[in-house]
C-alpha cells in the first residue's frame, strides 16, 4: 500500500511541472571558492597555454 499526500494525484516529481521561475542564471556558483586557482594556492591565471602545448599529439 502506498501513503500519497493529500491534495496529491500521484505524480512523480519529475513529471509536475517546477514552481521556481527559472530565467536562465544559476543559483549556485560555477565553482566552489576552494575550487579556484587562489583556493588551491596557486597563482591567478592559470597554465591553459601550456597544458595545450604539451597535449599528445594523437589526441587531435
């Protein structure tokens, strides 16, 4: 036997449709403040140019 609320038809959460307006922009950050380059202890700006520099050269 199955409890449903009252007021409830039974449909699973993610067939009802969201009650929070949604205009497109996150609620949470992007990254964690530990998750950041000053978090970890690092400089600010990071290494991309030269972790593609040393990328293989059969991942292309």
């Amino acid at each position: 036997m199955t409890h449903q609320e009252p007021g409830r038809s039974g449909a699973r959460a993610e067939e009802r449709p969201s009650k929070l307006h949604d205009d497109g922009g996150s609620m949470l950050p992007e990254r964690a403040a530990d998750d950041t380059d000053q978090g970890w202890g690092e400089p600010a700006g990071g290494n991309d140019a030269w972790l593609l520099e040393q990328r293989p050269p059969h991942w292309d």
